[in-house]
C-alpha cells in the first residue's frame, strides 16, 4: 500500500510537470491547427536558457522563469511571422509539420554547437530536497513545478477567457474570416498566439532541467511525450491534456512502481490506442474543430 | 572513326611528345618516392564522434590520439618517419563510419587504422579495416559484440572486454567474510547490451554466493524519470544495489534514490560514476561519498609513462589530471602500441601488427595488455570508488589506493 501512495504522489507530481509543458502545444494547435514539432526544442532551450542565466546571475532558476518567458515569447512570435505565415493557407496544416521539424533540427544544432551534448542540469543546490510527510517523500522542485504548472493553466484560461486579446484568439479559432471582417489582425494574433505557446516552454524547461539530466538531443523524448499527451487529452483541449498529462504520470508511475518499468511506457500507449479506437478526438476533443 | 586515315598533325605530334615526357618525369619522380619511403610520413587514418550522440567521448579520444601524435614525433616518429593522424568525423552515424574508414584506406591511402568510439561504430568500422587487410587497434570499443565478429585484425585497448567491468565489485564483495557480506541484492539495469549483461554476471556470482534477489528490473533507454523504479526498489531495501547504467540513467537512478531518501550499503553503478567531471556536477559533489565503479585507468596508476603521459595532457589541454577523461588514455595508448610493435620488429605495417600483438603482453597505460584471436583482453579492471571527491582505486588490493568504504554514507541532502 505504502509502495502504490508513493507512486500516487510522485505520478501526480511528473503529470503535472508534463501538463505544463502541454499546455503550449495545445495551445498552438487549438489556434493555428499547427501541430508543433518543436515544442520539445523550446522546451530544452528553455532549460538552457535558465541554466545559463543561473550561472551568470545566481538568481532562482524559479524567479528566472520572469525573464525566460517574453525571450521564448519572441522567439515563438518570430517563427510564426517568418517560418509559418508565408505557407499557403491551404498546405499550412502538413508544410507547418515540416517547418516546426526543420525548426526542431536548428535549434538541437544551434544548442550542440553552443553547449556540446554533454549532459547538463540545473542545480540551485535544493532539486534533490525532500519532505517527508506521514513517511511518504515529496520532492521540493517536484511540488513547485506542480503549483506552477496550476498557476500556468490558471494564467492562460483567464488571458483566453478574459482579456481582449484572448477574445482574438478564440474568435480567430473560430472563424478566421468573421474574425478579420470585425477588425481583428489574424496574423498578429496567430504569432502572439504561437509566441504565447512558445512562452509557456520557459516554465516547462527550468523545471524539466531541475528534475533530469538534459542536452540538446532530449527534445526527441520530449516530444513523443507531449503529443501523446495532447492526443489523448484532444487536440486543442488543455484541460484535455492536463488531465491526460495526469492519467500519463500516475499509469506510468503505477506500472514502474507495482509492476516493470519496461512496460510504464508500453501501457500509456495501449491506453492512447484503445482512446482512439473509441473515441478519436481524444478524451477532450472539441466537436467544433478548433474550440479550446 | 579509322585511325589508318587519320592525319597526324603538327600539334598532335606536340601534344604526344609532352604527355610522353610527363609520364616519364612521373614515373621517374614516383621511383624516387619508392627510394624516400622510409622518410616519408607514416598516415594513420582514424575516423571519430566529434558531433552527435557521442562527442564527448569522441573529442576525448582525438585529444588522446593528438597528444600521442606530439609525443612520438617529439621523439622522432616511428622508425624515423613522423606520424600524421588524419582524423574525420563520423557524426556519432554507424553509416558514415564506414565511409570514412572506406576513404580513409582507399583515397588518402594511410598506412594504418585505428579505432573509433563507441561498440556502435566500432563493429561497423572493424568490418572495414578486415576487408582491406588493415590491422585495428582500437580505444573504445569492448562491447561483446564486437569479439562476436571474430575478426583476427582487432585489438581492444582496454583491460576486458567491458561487460566484464563487474567482476572485481563482485570479487570484493565475496572476499568479505559472510557475517559482513550483504545478505540480499536489487538490480537496476538500463536495456542496452553493455550495460545489463554486466550487472547479470554481477547477479549470478551473488546469487551462487547466497546473496538473495530481492529487486531485478530492467528500464528502457528513454526512461527519463527514475523515481517510480527507485521507489519499487527502495520498498524492498536491499543492502546492495547493482545499477547497469551508462550516464544519463546513472545520475536519475542516483537523484533518485537522494530524493527517495534511499541509501543502500553498497552502491556499485556500471558508468556515470566512472567520469570525473559529470557524476559530482550531475548529482552534486557531496554526494558521490562511497559510490562504486570499475575503472580501466586512474591519475595516480603506476603504469609505466602514466606521470609523462599527465604532464604532457596537461601542458597541452589544460585542467588537471583528475579531469582526464580516461578515453583519452585509451586512444593514447593504442598509439603506443604501434611504437612497441615498431621498437620489437623494426617494421611498421598491418601484417607485422597484427602477428606481433598477438603473441605476448604488452605494458600500456592501462596496464599490460594481451588478447584472445578475436581482441578481447584478457586483463581486468580496477574498482574504483569515491572517496574524499576522488575516484580512488579499491580493489585489487595489489593496487588499491584506499581499503574500500562500506557502508556507504547516507547522502548529504
């Protein structure tokens, strides 16, 4: 009993790590229908930009999450406006999947020439820390990375759901078209809004660099991760893929802990699978296309 | 066309008399190259990870290649000829080695080959050096299925072959009298044909020796998260953990077990405790304190050369001797290697490489080496073992530094 609580818990905190970094996938798919191979990229820039701020400044890598965010804004923002707005509307959907594969590639080029492929991780002296709490132990960056990933979910619905410029977004999700034809600058909104996608992989890279070893060649884990996470949960649907990021960590977890670690992995796909045979829009996914 | 009723004109009769005169001068020049040979460059063509999955490594054995390289000629060369390394990058790409290794022997022509990094490239590369009949010694490849390609020409510069990297852990545990021997084992083994095969001898000489199993999983390379493994193992609190690990698995399995609040009395892990550099930055410095390792060279060995060999890294490279990665040493001594065969026969080339290393043994920086038909060492490593910040040796005792450490300290946060 003890060993199944122990892997609730540390299941629950590694979805919920994971639940972040799906959110900006999600995110981009929902308003550009761009299914975005580089977010794992972004997400282990993101873990060197922290680490390398953290070494220059001694700033908590928590705290820098401040200034790594609007960097990974405007890179985001910058692939749109330069790599993804001049495809033809009607290829944009399968070129787009080249284009964010070939961005994926640069950026794992750009990191090995800067940083080699030695393994790296982000170490405030405090990422091995643990509570231990009625005998079950709960590891500190795990613990902020979940309160993170919440207060991340919470930024997002309410830029979506309350502000101007979410309203943007939704209605460009919607209907493009309508959107223009009330005044609203399509193209603008889809490079906030991918750059905004983009942004949520600084959070998403300082904690995946505090909890495990990375080099530039990680992101190709990363990625087949996210995009399970996000069919399962249905794509465009973050709720959908906070709550698949969970049933990912927990089964995995579960399966490591109570029966083989070489079939955490395997269950998790099993799972995706029969999801698909029966409900192929995933356990989330919007009827209307687009709606987030 | 008929050639009867072809004209020969003025300008052909030129253009023949200068293309005649070429092919003389040519032949004559290349006659004199014949009677210079023994001046001339001795090429060794070595093709190596300087990007990709294997860098690291790859840019450790070309530091060691090129030190070598300085060293010899400093002396002279070999048989008075300087030594030129051509090395080519192989992008870590099984495919490209073989090309490379293909040029290498084909278009530069060199007069020797010799090993790459990794077993992944060095079974591919070896096929190579065997079909065009060059000898190859080589710094980094151990892995069982290289021996299983039976190929006369190899030479594995290192102790054993790596799966062996376990047995001096496992003749220290079973050297201590039963009441202090640990009375059951947890294996944790990365899926990968170094790594796991290793800790199985380690399980089957335990096991023969009544140390009970109480934990044995394997995990697959892309298992990122440890801590679910970590907890199944620690729940059943073994008092001595055999990781089959290579870097990457090593330091989660260990952040793990600091996470999990686990420490067992005997941490023996296969790779990644063995770098100097990685495993205290990786799992913080005051942690490494009593974790095992095997190691096939160490700082303060007393291995003929070891000290020039230190001297002349670090007036090249910089840092310090604890900071040399030991493939360097690996690809230093297979260069060592050509000079002995050299100074023996007073001949340089690949068949009096290959008879000559086969018979006898041969002292190197990583001890002195001897081979099966197929290269597999017949040697052993070092158990190494953290203490004070330093991997320390610990077994054999003919060269331990340090009496080994046990039980481990509990883990420092």
């Amino acid at each position: 009993m003890h060993l199944v609580v122990q892997a609730l818990i540390l299941g629950t905190l590694t979805g919920g790590v994971y639940a972040l970094m799906a959110s900006g996938q999600t995110l981009i798919f929902g308003i550009m229908k761009v299914i975005n191979l580089a977010q794992g990229a972004y997400v282990v820039l993101g873990a060197y930009l922290t680490m390398s701020l953290f070494q220059w400044t001694h700033i908590d890598p928590f705290l820098l999450i401040l200034l790594t965010t609007p960097i990974l804004f405007f890179v985001g923002a910058a692939t749109q406006w330069f790599l993804l707005r001049p495809l033809r509307p009607a290829d944009a959907t399968e070129l787009s999947l080249l284009v964010t594969f070939a961005v994926a590639l640069g950026l794992e080029g750009l990191m090995s020439v800067m940083y080699k492929t030695t393994l790296r991780s982000i170490q405030p002296g405090y990422e091995n820390h643990s509570w231990t709490i009625a005998g079950y132990q709960v590891n500190e960056v795990r613990f902020y990375a979940f309160l993170l990933s919440i207060a991340m979910l919470v930024i997002l619905y309410l830029i979506l759901q309350k502000t101007k410029f979410g309203r943007a977004i939704r209605a460009t999700v919607q209907n493009p078209m309508s959107a223009q034809l009330l005044g609203v600058n399509s193209n603008l909104v889809s490079a906030f809004g991918f750059g905004l996608g983009v942004a949520t992989s600084a959070a998403a890279g300082a904690v995946f660099g505090l909890i495990t070893p990375f080099n530039p060649g990680s992101h190709y884990d990363l990625i087949s991760r996210l995009l399970t996470v996000v069919i399962l949960g249905g794509l465009g649907s973050i709720g959908g893929s906070v709550i698949a990021a969970m049933v990912m960590g927990v089964g995995a977890a579960l399966v490591s802990a109570l029966s083989a670690p070489v079939w955490s992995d395997f269950t998790f796909f099993a799972v995706l699978i029969i999801v698909l045979l029966v409900r192929p829009r995933g356990m989330f996914g919007a009827k209307v296309r687009g709606a987030l | 066309m008929k050639l009867s009723n072809t004209k020969v004109s003025k300008r052909g009769m030129i253009t023949a008399g200068v293309l005649s005169a070429a092919l003389i001068t040519s032949s004559l020049l290349s006659t004199v190259g014949v009677a210079a040979n023994a001046a001339s460059p001795l090429k060794i063509g070595v093709s190596l990870s300087l990007t990709g999955d294997f860098s690291d490594s790859g840019l450790a054995a070309q530091r060691g290649y090129l030190l070598w390289q300085q060293e010899v000629n400093k002396k002279g060369g070999i048989l008075g000829r300087s030594v030129s390394i051509k090395i080519v990058n192989d992008a870590s790409s099984p495919d490209q080695v073989v090309t490379n290794y293909t040029n290498l022997i084909t278009k530069d022509k060199v007069d020797i080959v010799m090993g790459p990094f990794s077993s992944l490239l060095t079974i591919p590369a070896s096929r190579v050096a065997k079909r065009y009949g060059y000898s190859f010694i080589e710094p980094a490849g151990g892995g069982p299925k290289v021996f299983a390609e039976k190929n006369p020409n190899l030479f594995f510069v290192q102790p054993a072959a790596t799966t062996k990297g376990g047995d001096v852990f496992a003749d220290y545990i079973l050297s201590l009298p039963a009441s202090q021997r640990p009375k059951t084992a947890g294996y944790v083994k990365l899926d990968d044909p170094f790594a796991a095969p290793l800790a199985d001898n380690i399980k089957a000489r335990f096991e023969a020796a009544g140390i009970k199993t109480v934990y044995d999983q394997t995990y697959p390379s892309e298992t990122a998260d440890m801590t679910p493994v970590v907890s199944a193992l620690a729940a059943k609190n073994p008092d001595v953990v055999v990781g089959g690990t290579q870097s990457a698995d090593a330091f989660a399995q260990v952040k793990a077990m600091i996470q999990l609040k686990f420490s067992p009395k005997w941490l023996f892990l296969s790779n990644g405790a063995s770098s100097p550099l990685e495993f205290p930055q990786q799992i913080g410095a005051n942690n490494t304190e009593g974790v095992f390792t095997s190691s096939d060279w160490y700082p303060k060995s007393t291995a003929p050369g070891t000290a020039a060999f230190i001297k002349a890294y670090v007036a090249k490279y910089g840092g310090a001797a604890t900071s040399i990665d030991s493939t360097s040493t690996e690809a230093y001594s297979a260069g060592t290697l050509l000079e002995e065969v050299a100074a023996k026969t007073g001949k340089i080339d690949n068949k009096t490489i290959i008879a000559t290393l086969h018979k006898g043994s041969w002292p190197t920086l990583e001890g002195n080496l001897s081979w099966n038909a197929y290269g597999e060492p017949q040697g052993s490593y070092l158990l190494t073992q953290w203490i004070g910040g330093a991997l320390t040796t610990v077994w054999p005792k003919a060269t331990a530094q340090h009496a080994p450490v046990a039980p481990k300290p509990a883990w420092k946060n």
